[in-house]
C-alpha cells in the first residue's frame, strides 16, 4: 500500500495524544500527578494539540473534504465513521475535564468521571483506527489480530513518554512515570516484533491462479498490462520502495523507537531536573519519530490482493 | 446507508463474461468509458489525457493473462468491472452513506454527493473496481449501466449494459443471476461459470465461464514437424546438394 503522508502522521500524532489523554483522564483522578492548573493546562495542551493535529492532517487526505461532516453518520457499519464519532465524543468529555483541571484546580467527584470517561473514550478511538486496518479483507498484513493491540500500545507507550517528558520539565521528574513510560515502550516494540515475525511467516490466500480462476490450465502471469501509464488503483496499492529497504527500516525505527527512547526516559530518571528534562523530550521526540517510520512501514510492506492483476508490474 | 439491505429482494442483476470468446479487443472499456462520462457517474474525467502520464477514472478494464506452460499455454483475456458482490465491504467500510447496495436488484451504487474521497472502499474491495475520479474528488465504479438498463427511452434491446450491447464476441452477458432459470444462470449452469477468489469471502454476483478444453487436446502435446536437413548426406537431394555446392 501506498503510504499517505497525511494517515501516517495523523496515526501516530493522534494515537500519541489520545494516549497521553488517556493517561491524564486515569492518573489525574487518582492523584498521582501534579494538581496545580498550570500543570494541567501543559500536558491538556499537548494531549490536544497531538489529537486534533492528527485529525485535521487526516482530512488532507480527502479528495472532498467539505463532505467530512457525512463520515459521522454510518457508525452502525464503518470503523472509520465510529473512531469520527468516538475522538469528537471523547474530545468533548476530555474538555470538561479539562475545564476541572485548569479552572478549578478539580480532578475529583464529576471531575474525575469526565476523565475516567475521556480515557475509555480514548481507548475506544484508537481501537477504531486499528479497526480501520484491521476490517480490510483484501490485504493480510493487516488483517491481524495484532494490529489493534499494535496500534493501543503504541498509542499508551508515545502516550506514556509525553506524559513523561511534560512532569520532567514541569515538576521535575516522576519515577514512576519513567518506569511506566519503559515498560510501555517495552511492551509495544515487543508485541510490534511479534507481528513482523507473523507478517514474515504468514502466506496470502490469494493468487493470480484464484484472482483469475485460471490455475486449471497452469501458472497464470500477466502479459499485458490493461492500460499502458500507471492508474488509481496502481499509484495506490502498489508500492516497493520501502519494501527493499524494509530489514534496515525496521531497524530504524526500533532503534529510535526503543533503543533510543527508552534509555532516554531511563536518563531523565536518574539525571538531575535540567539535564533530565532535556533527556526525557528527547525521548518523547525520539519515541514519536520511531512510531512514524514504524506506521511508513505498516503501509509499505501490506500488500493489497488488486497486485495479483498486475503481477510484475507492481510486486 | 451503508449498512446492507436486510431483506435483499432474490433478484440479482449481474454480468457472466465468457473468457473463451472474449478476443481483448477493449471495446467494452471505451464503450464504457464513452457512455458513463455522460451518463449517471459523469463526468468520468481524465488528467493530462493528450499529454505524457495520461491517467484517469475507467470502470472496467481488460487485463491479459497467460496461462499455462509452454504448448499448454493458453492467452486469456480478462475483463474486469465491478462484481456487485452480495457481502461488499466497500459498502460498509464507507463512513459517509455515500456506498450503497440497493435491496431491489443487488446493484452496488456511490451517491456521489456524500462521497468525501477518503478512499477506505477501494482499499476494501479485493478486485480493484473502484478508482478516484481525480477530476472530481469522488469514487467512481460501474453502475452496471442503471441508467440504461431500467431506461424506457431505450429501445427493449438496448436496455443492457454499454459493455454488453458493444462486445462484438458477445462475451458478455447481463442478466439475473438470482433467478436459476434465466439466461445467464443457464449459461453459468452449462459452462461451469465461477467466482473471482471465492477465498475473499464477498460472494460475487459476476460470473466468468472459463475457457473451452482444446477441440484437438492431443495436437498441442505433439511438436510440429522439423524442416529437412540443410546439408542432407546420400540419396537424391545429396546428390543434387552436392552437384549444385560444387557449381
């Protein structure tokens, strides 16, 4: 598949934002973090900025995006229409608390309910952005049931070390939240192998013998292509540039995404507040870059089953 | 609505192409193109069409395959519009309402004026029906000619799809493949007509009769015969090879 620009940053900016809001709605209740508003008000700041940055990138990718107002209308049927319907639902519910928060210093009672309920609706959209995938019959290495919980850790891990890099720069630190932010991070990259590994191994159940009902008489390859410039369906499904380079791309982006980040957090820990900080946004930045490359890869390597009609050209 | 019909009435309006007739002409794909740029998906718009790159939305394309190895080897060519299949993800996966597949008649349409272009229903279909108009921001695909097919200006026997009333192979045949007695469920019937990559799970209403068994199947095992010798040694055509070399 063609990786669009657009989806890839709104997924991985997105899935960071609703995981730091996540985190926010859950720990903030709890009174593990930071109560005054001006701590709030930060980390409220960067949850949204990330969530809503994400969706409006989204709607770069439409070809009539003055219609966008349709896509929340078929959440009986579409995965697509009910993560539109869950980021706005929880967007409104995360803003309530947040007027808790930063107005009136409030995490708890009704307060604590809005960002209880902010964080299931959270996790609700990014379950429906991995649902998005996940429906898709035609292509396999996305139609796997690792994909959704790929998509939820990443989303708490990018979550975790944002939220990390906010309470280093703004109160200094909080062990508990690096040590969190690690193991999400471990988590996510762990569960990611586990899928490469099962994209390696698994095989399509299609073929051009069964896309053309042909393997009766034999092996069936493509002689003439239907049209003799690259279509639609082409200059979207098809795509092999990352695909060669995917080992190395993979490396990449674990290395940045785990092998970086994760020692990061772990400096922001034990380093004093100034230069702790520094480590700790460094690795929220390093962490996020890694999920980018992870997402690039997420569409360069799916192979879509229109290829089989146009073996050759686009394998 | 893009949630399925929930009581689909048993007609199935659909097409059988017969991949032993069809001789690639691509009469069909222009015939389509010329008469659904006017009619219910118009425009179907083309970009840069008399320039280098030319790229455009068509809703039926006809693709060549080889099949088989060597003598056995067969060239089939293989058109390929939209299927109307009776589970199409292409229609649930569409957040808008604007993928739709009517109860009446199991045609699979986009309203193109909710269609916001995000793609999600070309990316679900597994044959590559559907293209982006790039012209005008939405989907296209085949309609299966509804704007002919149910026209009362049409004389009766034009009320078919553009691609079938075109085929001068007559390799496409529309009908209702819902009913077992019509034509087309005959012809399926007969001809051992199937489904593209059933393994998807979309039960497709198109069906493809495949390509007749050779007439003659021990001819194509047997190689034709070799030429005679350039240089024959003795007999005759020696001698007269011999006679002439040393002219």
């Amino acid at each position: 598949m063609h990786p669009a620009y657009s989806v890839i940053f709104f997924t991985t900016a997105s899935g960071a934002g609703f995981g730091l809001l996540a985190l926010l709605g859950v720990l903030g209740p709890l009174q593990l973090l930071p109560a005054d508003r001006w701590f709030g008000l930060a980390a409220l700041v960067v949850a949204f900025a990330l969530a809503v940055g994400g969706l409006l990138s989204s709607t770069l990718h439409l070809q009539s995006p003055a219609r966008a107002r349709y896509a929340f209308s078929q959440w009986r049927s579409s995965w697509l229409s009910r993560e539109g319907v869950a980021s706005i639902a929880t967007m409104m519910v995360a803003g309530v608390f947040a007027i808790g928060w930063v107005l009136f210093e409030a995490t708890a009672g009704w307060w604590a309910l809005a960002g209880l309920f902010s964080a299931l609706g959270a996790a609700a959209t990014v379950v429906s952005t991995g649902m998005i995938y996940a429906a898709l019959k035609p292509i396999r290495q996305w139609r796997d049931p690792l994909v959704v919980p790929v998509y939820l850790l990443f989303a708490l891990a990018t979550g975790a070390v944002w939220l990390d890099a906010v309470v280093a720069v703004l109160a200094g630190g909080n062990w508990a939240v690096s040590l969190g932010a690690m193991i999400a991070l471990t988590a996510a990259w762990a569960v990611k192998l586990a899928y490469w590994r099962r994209i390696d191994t698994g095989r399509s159940k299609s073929t051009p013998e069964s896309a053309t009902g042909l393997g009766g008489l034999g092996p069936v390859r493509l002689l003439m292509a239907p049209h003799t410039e690259e279509n639609y369906l082409q200059r979207e499904m098809g795509y092999r540039v990352a695909r060669k380079h995917a080992v190395k791309l993979r490396a990449i982006a674990a290395i940045a995404g785990l092998g970086l980040a994760a020692p990061l957090v772990l400096a922001g820990w034990l380093l004093p507040a100034g230069p702790g900080a520094v480590c700790a946004v460094f690795a929220a930045l390093l962490a996020t870059l890694g999920v980018l490359v992870e997402r690039w890869l997420f569409f360069a390597e799916a192979r879509h089953t229109v290829t089989l009609y146009y073996e050759k050209i686009m394998a | 609505m893009t949630s399925l019909p929930e009581h689909p009435s048993a007609t199935k309006l659909g097409l059988v192409i017969d991949l032993d007739t069809c001789v690639g002409c691509h009469a069909c794909v222009v015939n389509c193109k010329e008469w659904n740029t006017g009619g219910y998906p118009a425009p179907l718009t083309d970009q840069n069409p008399y320039g280098r790159d030319v790229s455009g939305a068509w809703l039926n394309r006809v693709h060549t395959f080889e099949a088989g190895e060597g003598a056995e080897g067969r060239t089939v060519h293989f058109p390929k519009s939209c299927l109307h299949c009776e589970e199409p993800l292409c229609v649930t996966v569409c957040p808008t309402g604007a993928s739709y597949k009517r109860g009446e008649d199991g045609i699979v349409l986009v309203d193109e004026d909710r269609c916001m272009g995000c793609g999600l229903c070309a990316w679900a279909c597994p044959y590559g029906a559907r293209e982006m108009d790039m012209g005008v921001g939405v989907m296209k695909k085949c309609t299966l000619c509804i704007d002919r097919i149910y026209n009362e200006n049409l004389e009766e026997a034009d009320r078919v799809p553009a691609c079938v009333a075109t085929c001068p192979a007559s390799a496409r045949h529309f009908g209702d493949l819902g009913d077992p007695n019509s034509e087309v469920s005959k012809l399926v019937a007969e001809r051992g007509g199937y489904d593209l990559m059933p393994e998807q799970g979309y039960r497709p209403t198109n069906k493809y009769l495949p390509p007749r068994p050779r007439r003659d199947a021990t001819a194509a095992g047997t190689a034709p015969k070799a030429l005679e010798e350039a240089s024959p040694e003795g007999g005759f055509l020696g001698w007269v090879d011999k006679l002439l070399s040393a002219v």
